[in-house]
C-alpha cells in the first residue's frame, strides 16, 4: 500500500472510529462503571490483566473505555493532549480477548493501552514530530521501542502533542497540533516536550505513556504532572525510529502513574538494538527483570546526597522548597542516611562548560533518509524557509541552520565528539562519581523543579527553575522524577533521584519505596470516572 493511500485511510479512520466504537449503548463496558472492581481512572497494569483474567472485561471493553475518556475530556476540556487515536486499536483488542479464550500465552503487557509522544515512528500511524511539516508522514515501521512494545502486545491507543521538534522544556506547543494544557491546572503548563504524554497519562486517557528527554522531556513533565518518569543511563536503550533532536543525549522511555509499571515497560524497551550504535555501551549492562528491585524497605541504610547547588537557588520558590525538605524527611523517616550538603567537585565549571553538540540538522538528515522517497522534506531547514513552524521556535531554527546537513559534529572544524569521546562531558561525569565516591553516597536527589508549573500565558517568562537539564543529559548518568508532594494546593512537583551508570534498578527500588511510603499522586480532579 502506497503512503499516501495509507494517510487517507487514517484519516476517514480518525474521523469516525470513536464515533462508531463508543457510542453509548454500543457494549456493556462503553460506560465507566462496566466492571463492578475496575476504575478506568488511575488504572495499572495489574488492573488491566486481573480484570481480563478474571473475565470482569474484555480487552476490547478496556480499550473502549480509555476511548471513550479521551473524547470525553480531552478536547472539551481544553487539554489537547491526544493529537489521534489508533484505528486499528480495537481490531488489536479483539485479536486478543481471541488469543486469550484459546489460552495463549500473550506479552507481558498485553491489553495495556499505551499514549505514544508523536515522535516514535509508527508504521501505520503519521509521525509529526509536533511540525506540520511532517503532519501527514508516515514512516515505513516502528521505532524499535514501539516494535518492543507491540511484541509484548501492549496496544498502541493513541499518539501524543509534544513541543514543535522537542525544541523546547518550557511548553508543549506545536505547529501540528496546539497547545496542550496542565491536567491539574488548565492555566498551566504541562512543561516540555513530552507535555501531551504527560497529561494525557495523568488523565488516565491510557494506562501508561511514552515520552522523550534529551535534556528535560521526561522528568519535567512527569514532575509537572505527579507522574514517575525515567532517563535511562545513555546506552541502555534504543532511541531508533525517533525523531532526533541531539542523538548524544536523546532518552526514550516510560511515564507512568506508578513505579512498578514503569519497570514493567522498561523490561520491555531496554536493551541492546543494532540500529542505534550507542546501545553498543550498555551491551550486557541491562537487568534481568527491574520488578525485582522494587523494594519497600529498600531506603533503609541508603546514602543520598542532597544536590544543595541546586535546591537553594536564588529563583527557587518557597513553597516547592518546602515540599523537598519535607521529601527529605520522609526520606529519613523510611531509614535512609542523609548527606546534606552533598557537593559536586567543579560542578560551576561543569555546568558553564560548552557541552552541546549543534547536530539537530545533521541528526534530521539522518533521520529523514530514513523514510525514504517519501519523505515530505529533504532537509529540516526547508521548513524554515516555507514557514511552517510555530513563531517561538524560529531563533533555534536559525541556530541550527548554520551547521551542515550532511557533515557529523565530530567530523565539523572545530569538532564536537560524540559522548564518549566528548572530554568535557567525560571530565563531568568523572566529576560526579568521583565526588558520590568520596561521600560514599549511593544517589543525588534535588527538586525536579523548583518552582511550580508556569502560567501557560506566560510559559516563557515564568520558566524557572528546571533542574533536569543540568546533571544527567550530559554526564549519561540515569535520573528518574518521582511526585513529592504539591505546592500551592495543588500544583505537582517532582524529586529526582540520579545514580550512577546503569543503576536503574536501584533507583526504581527507592523510588518505589518513596513511593509506597508517601502515597502523593493523586488524579487530577478534572478528570473523573464517566458515570
């Protein structure tokens, strides 16, 4: 089937499947309350399978459900946090409810409603990139994570708005698609780029989401929208088959309501793929099964350093500080050790040094052969010039413009060597485990934020505070963001936890135990069961 007799069929597919599969009446479950145990609203994994297994749902009868909120709430409510939906999510759903009657042996994340940021290729679904230039694109096949995704027979509901090419931390905001808002507060941010991921996902418009970070884009948004968020070490997981903004940097991974789904998911993503030569480093590194770490008594005895360089800063608010110095109580409370002031050796330097590579348009070209002849554009900049893009991203544009398409940063004059090879980002990293090493500390935690969500009228002016750009992207190291509590009586913040190289399993063993002990996230309230 040619591209564009696929877009067409999308689109009369998106224009009328809710339609047709939700309306009222149209099965027993169209209706929030179909099962007498299952809550659609804030839904895990092990809900979704134990109301199959127990035969109070159909997968079909789940996937109707998050259907169903997501024409609901999303648009009415001003969210716009769902660009589309998968048309061929139900035919999936039915496919296994058959496979489940015949007693197969399904995936480890079978039926589980997945919200896909709209920068992971997917085969039978346009990729946009948040640019309206690549609105109708759709790739050849699935980014590696969505193909890992869909083996494990995960579905696919739904593609998410992100910020104009991840350009930017502050707002999700795209030429494709609008304005997506804050589920907690309609007024706010949902942070960016992955700010549709997140707040689709804090609505329960699925079960669980995938995003991106390449300096914030995971961990802010989690942190926005009480959700947890993981930035794997760089290395131990795929990013190919997703559109670029820095490939030294760029993260792909999970963001969920809960820790225990989030490992779920990253069993599921994380190892070694041939494509991306990067996956090279963590070859081997990756664990068996990251359920096992999640351990509720796992703080006792634990190390953490307290990052102060970046807690008491002179725009950090109050109230956000106050959530954190309460999170380092309940810290101490399940027995761990804190170290307070933790410091980094030369971390000043560090965080004034130039340790960005300006490879967006090299990285694009990449990516754009990639699709082949059908690609809609050839070069990034070609969109600079038909002015199809949103005005705020125009300055980056012209940055970017002024490095070739077709020359690797490392091979520029003067060079820019990839990660491993990057001295500066290496000295970075040697600086932080050399100074985790000296106070014997087994993390570093700060605010993810230290301020809360900004006025989405004013995203730029109010973007403060924004932690998550500052360690982790370009040491490699792994970060997760964990909700810690509210600020302002009701705007979520997040604590960051940052490990050493290929922990994750230790950080998803103390965040869940932080977790398990505090109980902050709850659901927006905008957003209930449909009764």
């Amino acid at each position: 089937m040619s591209s564009g007799k696929k877009v067409g069929r999308l689109a009369v597919a998106m224009n009328f499947m809710l339609a047709v599969f939700v309306a009222p009446g149209a099965a027993h479950a169209s209706e929030e309350n179909a099962g007498a145990n299952f809550s659609f609203v804030e839904a895990t994994i092990d809900d979704v399978h134990h109301a199959l297994r127990s035969g109070e749902m159909s997968c079909v009868d789940i996937v109707k459900g998050y259907l169903r909120r997501i024409v609901r709430y999303d648009q009415s409510a001003g969210l716009n946090a769902v660009i589309f939906t998968n048309s061929a999510a139900l035919e999936k759903a039915a496919s296994i409810d058959a496979r489940l009657a015949a007693g197969e042996t399904l995936g480890s994340l079978y039926c589980v409603p997945v919200l896909l940021k709209d920068n992971f290729d997917t085969h039978d679904m346009p990729t946009s990139g948040g640019s309206s230039a690549l609105k109708t694109s759709v790739p050849p096949d699935d980014a590696f994570m969505v193909k890992q995704l869909r083996a494990a027979d995960a579905i696919v509901i739904a593609k998410t708005n992100m910020a104009e090419w991840a350009f930017s931390p502050k707002q999700t905001v795209s030429s494709s698609y609008g304005t997506t808002a804050n589920a907690y507060a309609l007024d706010r941010v949902p942070a960016g780029s992955s700010g549709g991921t997140a707040s689709a996902t804090a609505a329960s418009f699925g079960v669980v989401g995938m995003g991106t970070d390449t300096g914030n884009s995971i961990r802010g948004p989690s942190s926005h929208l009480a959700l947890f968020g993981i930035r794997s070490t760089l290395g131990l997981t795929s990013r190919d088959g997703v559109i670029p903004l820095a490939l030294d940097r760029d993260i792909a991974g999970p963001m969920t309501r809960t820790v225990k789904d989030a490992a779920r998911v990253f069993n599921v993503v994380a190892g070694f793929d041939p494509a991306d030569s990067f996956t090279a480093l963590g070859k081997g590194r990756r664990e068996d099964d990251y359920t096992t770490f999640l351990n509720p008594q796992a703080l006792r005895g634990k190390r953490i350093g307290v990052l102060r360089a970046l807690v008491d800063t002179d725009d950090a608010d109050p109230a956000v500080i106050a959530v954190f110095e309460e999170a380092l109580t309940d810290l101490v409370a399940q027995g761990a050790v804190i170290v307070d002031p933790f410091n980094v050796a030369n971390l000043e330097n560090h965080l004034e040094g130039d340790y960005f590579c300006a490879r967006f348009r090299y990285d694009m070209h990449v990516y754009l052969e990639s699709l082949g002849d059908t690609a809609p554009i050839k070069d990034v900049m070609e969109v600079r010039r038909s002015g199809e893009y949103s005005p705020y991203i125009e300055g980056r544009l012209d940055y970017f413009a002024k490095y070739p398409a077709d020359v690797s940063p490392a091979k520029l004059d003067p060079p820019c060597p990839e990660f491993p090879d990057h001295p500066g980002r290496q000295a970075y990293l040697d600086d932080v485990l050399a100074s985790m090493d000296k106070a014997q500390v087994d993390v570093i935690v700060y605010p993810s934020w230290t301020n809360p969500p900004a006025r989405l009228a004013h995203a730029v002016k109010e973007y403060l505070g924004d932690n998550s750009q500052l360690v982790a992207p370009a040491t490699g190291l792994p970060a997760v963001s964990v909700p810690m509590g509210y600020s302002y009586g009701g705007l979520p913040a997040g604590l960051q936890i940052l490990g050493r190289p290929y922990s994750e399993g230790l950080l998803f063993s103390l965040a869940y135990a932080y977790e398990q002990a505090t109980q902050h996230r709850k659901p927006p309230v905008r957003f209930p069961a449909i009764e």
